[in-house]
C-alpha cells in the first residue's frame, strides 16, 4: 500500500474539534516519504487558522514504529546518477530536505498545541516531527536515536537546537554512537515529558472528546493535566543514564580522544557493546561533522539552526558519505561502506570547514542556502 497520512478529527463536547494526524507506512515503520512530509505540511497550515481547530494529535499507524527515518530510497537513486544528472541529483536532495526541515519548523513554532506521541522506533526524520511538539509523549516501548553517522549524515531534523539543549556530553554520545534510548532515558534528558502505557493513547483520545474546549482558559494546561492523569506511574530503568557518569568522563577533550576513549572503555554491557560498534562502524566524515555541530553551535536561533543543517544536508548528498552509507546499510545490505577516510585523524579541517561553509550558486546549479532561508 502506498505511504501517506490519515487525516482526520476529534469531535469534542462543545464543537471544536482536535485535528489529528496519523502516520501510515507500517510496512516502512512509517517512514517519511515526500508524500507524507508534504500531506503534514499542507494540513497543519491549513489548520493553524481554521478556529475550530484548538489542538493537533500526532500519531502513528503499527505497532513497531512511530517513525524510524525518513524514506531516502528515493534521494539515494537520484544521487546514484549524479555523474551524468547532476543538477537532477542537487534537485531531489533540495525538494526533500527544504520541505522536510520546513514541516519540522512549523510544528515547532505552531501556534496551537501539538501532541506527539511516540511509540516503538522513534528515530531520524520520525525525530524532527516530534521534537518540536509542545506535548511530547513516548510510550513504555519507545526505543529512541539518532543513527545518522551510519548513513554518512549526521543528527540532523532541528538536532543542532535539541540535542544541544542537553548536557554536552550525553549529546555527544546520542550523536556519535547512534545509541538507542528507552522511554525513562527520554523523560530523564527531557525529551519527552510523559511516559504512558500502550493502552494510554485510547484513553487520551476520550479524554480529549470531552472536554469543552473554546471555554478553557489555558488549553496548553488543560492538555498537561489530562496527560498527567495517564502518565505511566512506574518506569523501569533507563539504557543510558546508568552510564550517566562514565559518559562524562570518556566524552571530554577533541574527537580523536572522544572517539579512542569510548572505544577502549571495557564495559561488560550489551547496550553498551552496541553503541561502541555503531560508533566504530560510522562514516568519519560524520562523526567529525556531529562533533563540531554539538561543540561550536549551541548558541545558533532554532531558524539558524535549520539552515544550516540544509546546508550540511546537501553537503554530504553532493560531497560526502551519504550516498556510500545508504548503499551499504539499506540499498545493498552489505554493512561493509567504503568511507572517504579511514579514522576521524584523517578529516582535514579545511575538509571539515568547506562542509560549513554557505553554498553558493557558483558551486551548485541551484542556490541551495537561499531555499532553506526563504522556505523557513
């Protein structure tokens, strides 16, 4: 069946109505196909004035996923052929990315309140969404990341302003090992602030049908108490924070000392293992990207960050690793990637710094930075 989005409403008591959305690509964990980015753009301009409309619920179809990716399938066969269609390659990336990062924007800078709420994978482009909701919600089986070193990218969907509101370190973690996280990780780092059982969501839709809402005085408090009163009331022990302190300590110093001492850490745990394999197995182009994006711009204005990260985006499709990670993890399944350097040593700064540099018409067919700043 083909991807899209379920659009629908939530009739409540006094005639206002909750627009919902629902993802629906089960078979592809809901990933973000150019079809669904554009439905959830289109419908929540439409609804941002339309009166009747007082809140939006994000969900998803499945029981695997609420979104594991964006589905890039797409992208990588046009990058495939860039040697011979090369503006055909910077035109799939830009259309993509300009409307995804867009769709992102707006949701966190919507006018009325959004409710996301997560389940199963939650990774990627399925982030991007739900980070910028106002009511963020992760089920008990949410299994959250930030996987894109492996696909020779690097955390991207607004992750520059939201990974950078974390501590330092545990940011750099999340971002160079690509390290799955449980829901109790989530709520503890402030990425989602419910936790909620399976059977939640029903209750939440009831809850959201009767309540009068045109006569709330505050609707953002309304709809926290509402969670509140579904919240989850005890959560088993995180993934990650157990680990709190000797992140701190391994992730302290340059790259190539970040890099050496959570390879060398010997810790007899399985999640642990994991990310230091997913680490090892990155592109070193995007493990050195993710390491200055989470060092040198924490102060950037979420528009800024956007930009920049188009920038970044087209960058590695056009220049960098992106297509080779694609092809290894998802397109051959090889798990075998031929990166453009061999360690994180060998990134040459002015390499690293023509990445962050601003594109200009001169370099591409297409003035790529323009698109980012007028689309946003």
């Amino acid at each position: 069946m083909p991807s899209k989005v379920n659009v629908s409403q939530i009739e409540c008591a006094d005639g206002s109505a909750i627009g919902v959305l629902e993802l629906d690509n089960p078979a592809a964990l809901n990933a973000l196909s150019y079809v669904m980015i554009e439905q959830l753009y289109n419908q929540l301009v439409e609804w941002q004035s339309n009166d009747s409309i007082v809140a939006v619920f994000l969900h998803a179809q499945g029981e695997k996923a609420f979104c594991a990716g964006g589905d890039i399938q797409a992208i990588y066969r046009a990058l495939e052929n860039k040697e011979q269609d090369f503006d055909s390659a910077v035109d799939a990336m830009k259309t993509f990315f300009d409307l995804e990062y867009r769709c992102d924007h707006l949701i966190h800078t919507y006018p009325k309140p959004i409710i996301a709420w997560g389940h199963g994978y939650l990774m990627g482009g399925g982030v991007g969404l739900f980070m910028g909701a106002s009511h963020r919600v992760s089920e008990t089986t949410t299994r959250f990341a930030m996987p894109e070193i492996k696909i020779g990218l690097y955390p991207d969907v607004g992750a520059t302003y939201f990974l950078n509101q974390l501590p330092k370190h545990l940011a750099l973690f999340l971002g160079l090992t690509a390290c799955q996280i449980n829901a109790t990780d989530m709520k503890a780092l402030g990425l989602s602030r419910w936790v909620a059982p399976p059977e939640g969501k029903q209750q939440l839709i009831e809850h959201l049908s009767n309540v009068n809402w045109l006569s709330q005085p505050n609707i953002h408090d309304k709809l926290s108490s509402i969670l509140n009163a579904i919240e989850a009331k005890e959560l088993g022990e995180g993934l990650l924070m157990p680990h709190a302190e000797l992140i701190e300590q391994l992730c302290t110093g340059d790259l190539p000392t970040v890099v050496e001492a959570i390879s060398s850490v010997d810790v007899d745990d399985k999640w642990f293992i994991s990310a230091q394999k997913a680490m090892h197995y990155g592109s070193p182009l995007s493990l050195n990207i993710t390491y200055q994006q989470l060092t040198q711009y924490q102060k950037l204005s979420l528009k800024a960050c956007f930009d920049m990260e188009f920038n970044l985006t087209l960058r590695c499709g056009l220049e960098g690793d992106f297509r080779e990670g694609v092809r290894a993890l998802i397109i051959d399944k090889t798990n075998q990637p031929t990166w453009q350097y061999r360690t994180v040593s060998d990134v040459t700064p002015q390499a690293l710094e023509r990445f962050f540099a601003p594109i200009d018409s001169t370099e591409y067919p297409l003035t790529a930075s323009s698109v980012a700043t007028e689309a946003l």
